[in-house]
C-alpha cells in the first residue's frame, strides 16, 4: 500500500501554523510513514523545528511588514503495522510581525499551540483511509489562549489503481475566529510520474489550513527537490488592548516554493527552501466579527529551513 502524505491545518503540526511556517510549518500532522527496508516498532516518535522569514512587503495603504516564523513540534504515534496507525503530535508556533510606517500598528507577535491525533488506516489492498482531528489556539501576545480555541478535522481516502497511482477524495472542516467554519474539498493524490518523479498532497515544508500540493524529484539517494504551493488563510485573537480590542486578525495569501531536502541519516532530514507568497491582504475585525480595516501587499519573497528527525 502507498502511504500518504498529507498536511496539519489551521495554519497544527511540523510543519501544524505557521498556518504557520508557509510552505506549511503549520497543519495537522500526518501519521509517519515507515519505508519497507525499515522494520516495524510499536511506538514511533518524531521531532521537528523550522523557521522562516518573509521579506518586507508594501502595504496598498500605506506602509511595509515583515514576518519572522518559526515552529517546534513533537509527536508519537501507535504503528499497527505500514499501512495502520494511530498517533498524537504536540507543536508550537511563533509569528513575529514586524509593521514599518504603520501607525497604528494592527497586532505584534502571535502565539499558536496546537494539538492533532492523525489516524491511518488501510481497508483491504486497494483503500486507505485518513483522518486529522485538531485544535489549536492562536492569539496575540497579552491575549489569553482560551479565547483563540478553534477546532476541525481533515479526512479522506484514496483508492489504490496502481503501484503508481493512488488517487480519491478529502475534506476539511475548520471552525474559525468570529467567522463562519471553513469548508473545502482534498484531492489526496500520490501518482509517481516516473521512478524518481511524482506528485503528491502533502504539507510542504510550514504551517497552513489545509493540504497542498508537491512536485517532487528524488534525484539521489539523499537528495530530493520539490515545487509547491497552497492556500493559506490565517486567524488569531487580538488582545485588549490594539486596534480591535478582542478582535481579530487575518492573513491570507498563497505562496509558491522551491525546496531542497538533504537527509542526514536514516532517521533525519535538513530542508531549506524559498519562494514568494502572492495574492496576499492583512485584515482587522472587531470583536463582533465585523471589518475594521483591509489592505493587500506586495508579493511577499521568503526564505527557510527546516529539520525532522523520525524512525
């Protein structure tokens, strides 16, 4: 059976935000993957950290910003055997925005801890089934992690046509920050192209809602590139005390990457990567879930690395 490999959601996950770190550092986690030179143990933890940095970008109205994300995740999951498995993952992400010639500033530095049980189960030789429930708290600084509590599931499942091609249908549900739930469809597809080319739904390498997906070229042993893109909408509690006192603000934007893995050993992989966020808009909402303020931005170049360290 194929395995696949999906994202962790609003903007939850190593890549469970940042939403979140873009290219994903932000999602639902998925459930590892366990190659068939490997053997099978009962318990397999996995670690990782990332961090990005997203240009200066003009604002229409008036002024610049930048971003600094970075994002630390833990997990373990339960393997029944390859195809069959049952885990928890744990992560945390940082987004510090920096406003220029912007006054009032929207918001500062943004806090998101996430939680996600990934579930992975394959129904005979043919269908293989996921499921990412998650919940997450995003809040500005001086705001408490109890009024950013938002919740959803990702799920799907994909029909084995080949040793090549698995291919079938996905959903997500997110709840969302005085807004209505966000509902979208998956498309959870792993078509190797070639013997060292495929496509894939996967999270990519930061933090986001939802899965993207990847063009990947495994091109030695140790060596992979991949180009990916995803949608990316980003929700978080304000504090008392800006702009939108118990507000709330949004980022939104769609970012293109380039990325490059090198693994170190068995069990770890460095990734670096670039790319730019197009489409982008910041937008405040007060706390009746009314618009305060809107404004687009410049595409938005950025850069990053990331580690994970898994069996």
């Amino acid at each position: 059976m194929h395995t696949l490999s999906i994202c962790k959601a609003s903007c939850i996950s190593l890549l469970t935000s940042a939403a979140c770190l873009v290219p994903a550092l932000a999602g639902p986690e998925t459930a590892p993957e366990i190659s068939p030179e490997k053997s099978i143990p009962d318990w397999v933890p996995s670690f990782g950290a990332g961090y990005l940095h997203q240009f200066d970008a003009d604002l229409d109205r008036g002024g610049s910003f930048s971003v600094d994300r970075a994002i630390l995740r833990a997990g373990i999951s339960r393997v029944f055997d390859r195809d069959r498995s049952i885990g928890v993952s744990l992560g945390y992400g940082y987004d510090g925005y920096s406003f220029d010639n912007l006054v009032p500033e929207p918001w500062s530095d943004i806090h998101t801890l996430r939680l996600g049980l990934p579930v992975r189960w394959a129904l005979g030789d043919r269908w293989s089934l996921f499921g990412i429930p998650t919940i997450r708290s995003s809040v500005e600084s001086g705001a408490s992690f109890s009024d950013g509590i938002t919740g959803g599931f990702i799920g799907g499942a994909s029909y084995e046509f080949s040793d090549r091609l698995s291919i079938g249908p996905g959903v997500g549900v997110l709840s969302q920050l005085e807004d209505d739930a966000s509902v979208f469809p998956i498309l959870v597809i792993n078509w190797k192209i070639t013997d060292s080319l495929s496509l894939e739904t996967g999270r990519g390498y930061g933090a986001s809602q939802g899965p993207g997906l990847l063009l990947k070229w495994q091109a030695s042993e140790r060596w992979n590139f991949v180009f990916g893109s995803r949608y990316e909408k980003l929700r978080f509690q304000l504090d008392d005390l800006g702009v939108a006192p118990g507000g709330v603000g949004e980022e939104r934007g769609i970012p293109v990457y380039l990325g490059a893995s090198y693994s170190l050993s068995r069990f770890s992989e460095l990734s670096i990567y670039g790319g730019a966020k197009f489409g982008g808009s910041i937008a405040v909402d007060n706390q009746f879930g009314n618009r305060v303020a809107r404004t687009d931005f410049d595409v938005a170049p950025f850069a990053g690395l990331t580690w994970r360290m898994g069996f």
